[in-house]
C-alpha cells in the first residue's frame, strides 16, 4: 500500500532530516509492469519542506520515489551521496478517515492563493493571485512553480503576480536567496498590475541579479514576454 503524501514527507524528515547539505528528489511514475516509466522529474532544495512543495508541485499519481542526499552540493560539482531509498507514495491521497471538510480546509490553510499555469510557446506562464501575502507564502508559491519548471524543462518562466498586498524591503531582500536557489538557471519575468509594489519588487529584482539571478519586473504581459523570448 503506498504512503500518503503526509507519512511520506515526515518519514524523509526523520531518515533525513539531520543530514546537513543539498537534498535531491528524483521520481519515476509508475504505470504498468509493461510501462514502468513515463517520465523523470526532480528536483533540488537545501531544506526538506521547501524542496518537498516544488517537487510536489510537479507530479500526480502513483510514484516510487528515490530519495538522493548530497552534502558539499556546489556550482563546482563537489557532490558525495550519503545514501538512498527508495518510497511508493501515492501523491493526493488521503485515509478514509479524513472527511472532505477536513481536507478541504487543510488545503485552504496551507496555500492561501490561487495558483495556475499555462505552457506556452517558448516559456511557462504562471498566474498567481492573493488578497496577502507573507514570506512563507512566497516561499511555497515559488517553489511551486520552479516545480512546474523542473518537469517541464522549462528555462523561462512568466510569472503574473496578481498581489496587492507587499512586504517591506527588508523582508523581499531576505527572500531573495530562496528565489535564487529554486530558479537556479531560470530566466523570470514578473508582471506586476499593482503599480505601489513596483519599488519593492524592481529592488529585490535588482539584489538577485547582483548575485547572479536572471529577473526582470514589468508592468504587462506584453513587455514581459518580448523580454523572456529574447533570452
């Protein structure tokens, strides 16, 4: 019987969780014993949760999960594994015991915004739309679509942040190492519609850049995907 989703995160938490380093996920999706593998996906993080909601963000179905852990993960390829293993985790399932009320209000507590995406010719798009915001939501939202990206092999994103609400610098800049780690080797586009946001979002876009990020803010679609199809 494969885990869920909830047992599966908390038992790579305990096997894992005290190894210090770069994580690694990589999945292969069971469909048939005649067709074992449909496609790879995988993904990359420093901590557990983080990598744990991009990697999910990138699969459905019935996956045996190999589990990677590196330390000494660097630009320089220094990598030594530490071990492996392997899981079958039924992705979105839950006990019977747990209602559809439960459930539904689990999902609204975890992920206070909406969340779509549209492959398009040439890039990915992502819409992403909020009345809030705060870090850990970022955090998740992010990760989220540098999933996607990871599964679709997709070096260029748009995103449509449709947020009116922002943070203070302070805290965009202590953002900026997260997005820089998730989008390693992503071209990002962000429209922003909210013309107040622009300082704080053209500045955490300028501090990324500065440490070897590839973002750009824009006020529409249009300016936005002339930028990320010339790349």
């Amino acid at each position: 019987m494969a885990l869920t989703e909830i047992e599966a995160l908390a038992l790579i938490e305990e096997r894992f969780g005290n190894h210090p380093g770069r994580y690694k996920l990589r999945a292969y999706l069971k469909l048939t014993e005649l067709n074992p593998i449909e496609f790879e996906a995988q993904t990359e993080a420093t901590d557990l949760r983080t990598l744990w909601i991009s990697f999910r963000s990138s699969v459905e179905g019935r996956y045996t999960l190999a589990i990677e852990v590196y330390v000494n993960g660097s630009d320089e390829g220094k990598i030594v594994l530490i071990e492996t293993d392997t899981l079958d985790i039924a992705f979105g399932s839950r006990r019977p015991a747990d209602s559809a009320e439960s459930s539904a209000h689990q999902e609204k507590h975890t992920k206070p915004y909406e969340l779509r995406f549209d492959k398009r010719d040439g890039y990915l798009f992502a819409h992403v739309k909020s009345d809030t915001v705060d870090a850990q939501m970022v955090k998740q939202y992010t990760s989220e679509i540098a999933g996607k990206c990871n599964m679709l092999g997709a070096q260029r994103v748009m995103v449509l942040r449709e947020i009116p609400a922002m943070m203070t610098d302070e805290q965009i800049e202590g953002l900026v190492d997260t997005v820089l780690e998730v989008f390693r080797g992503v071209s990002v586009a962000y429209v922003n519609p909210h013309q107040s946001n622009s300082p704080g979002l053209r500045l955490g876009a300028l501090t990324a850049n500065r440490r070897g990020g590839d973002l750009q803010i824009f006020d529409s679609p249009d300016e936005a995907e002339a930028w990320i199809m010339g790349k």
